[in-house]
C-alpha cells in the first residue's frame, strides 16, 4: 500500500531558499511540495486555497512574518487549523515561544540541515513538536520571560505537570514512560487528561503552556 503523500507549502522570501526546500522535500517518497509563496500574505492565500497538511514558514517576510502567518492558520481561535512549521534564520526566545504559543508544530533552523527538516516535516505530521537541539538546550537554560505568575494554581496535578514537561522536552510517549517507569499507555492517558485540561490541541499546545508556566525551564 502506498504511503499517503504530505501536501506542504513553502513559504520564504528567498527563491533560492525555496528551490532546496523543494528539493529536499520532493526527493522523499512521501512528501510533496505543492505550492510556493513570497511572502505572508501569499502564504495565507495559498493555504486556505490549497488546503496542504503543512506550511513551511520564514520568520522575517514580506506583508506578513511568520509568526502572524502562524497565527492566522494555527492559532487558537482558527476553526479548521493548518500545520505550520517555522523554518528560520532567526532563533530569537521569544520567536519561538510566541510560534508554539500560537500552534507550530515545531521550530527549527535553517542551518540545522535537511536530515532535520525531514524529520521536523515527518513530527508534524504524527502531532508531535520538534525545535532544533540548540534552541531547546538554550530555552531550558532560560528562564520564560514574563515569569510565572506568583501563586497561579496550575490545573494539572504534579504528575501531570512531570509528564508536560517531558512533551515540552520532545519525549514520545514510549521514552516519557521509561523516564517514569510508567507504560507508554499510560502516559498517552495521561496526556489526554492533560490536553482536556488546558484545552490544547495537540501536543504542541501541552509544550507552549510548559514552556510559558516555566515548567520546561525545571531540572
């Protein structure tokens, strides 16, 4: 049986930054680039008359940044969300915190290499969040900016606040359960019961609110 193709939509202002996402992309088995936009704003159009599975989307562009492009097809308040992922340059914190906030499916550099997009292309599409290694080294390094608020009850239990941690972390539910020696059933419950609790999407959702409660800052 033939795997399903992945429909993606690159966003960039750089032609040539275009031409080797098409590449890289084109070459898998089971990915397909259909569309290619300039800029924000034809990176909006193109999605919601393409419909792909997934954007692939530059921070700094013309008529809309990525971020807003983010926002507009992932956010919260969208009714029939499109996947996007941040491919940039630019790996600023609050970048990349405000495009997971905002629904990405994941954050990486375009210095990464192909092997990564690949991957992040691949994560995505299975609901799960990749950021590029040195971002989450440095993220869990830093503190969120603003802090938490003082005394804000969490509405997760500890357990469970361990466990969005670890999706904060990249973890599947297969290695969150060897961390906790709990099974990976287990810990997808768990994370239905988390999803239902901060009413997030995905798992994406579960790794914004840790990153900006400061739980994925935790040792």
């Amino acid at each position: 049986m033939t795997a399903p193709h992945t429909r993606i939509v690159l966003a960039d202002d750089q032609d040539d930054v275009r031409s080797g996402f098409r590449l890289i992309l084109d070459s898998q088995p089971d990915m397909t680039v259909v569309g290619e936009a300039p800029d924000g704003l034809a990176a909006v159009d193109l999605a919601h008359r393409l419909r792909p599975d997934l954007v692939i989307a530059d921070i700094r562009m013309p008529g809309l940044d990525g971020l807003e492009v983010t926002r507009r097809l992932a956010g919260p308040d969208v009714t029939d969300p499109t996947r996007v992922l941040v491919v940039t340059t630019f790996d600023h914190d609050d970048y990349v915190r405000t495009a997971l906030r905002d629904g990405a499916c994941g954050f990486l550099l375009k210095r990464s290499g192909p092997g990564l997009l690949i991957e992040g292309v691949r994560a995505a599409m299975a609901g799960d969040l990749l950021i590029s290694p040195q971002i989450t080294v440095r993220l869990l390094r830093t503190p969120p900016v603003p802090p938490p608020v003082p005394g804000a009850p969490s509405p997760l239990t500890a357990r469970e606040e361990e466990i969005a941690r670890l999706v904060a972390d990249g973890l599947t539910n297969t290695e969150i359960g060897a961390a906790l020696f709990i099974s990976p059933g287990t810990a997808k419950t768990h994370i239905a019961n988390i999803q239902a609790k901060l009413k997030a999407r995905n798992r994406v959702g579960i790794a914004a609110w840790a990153w900006e409660s400061g739980l994925a800052g935790r040792t």
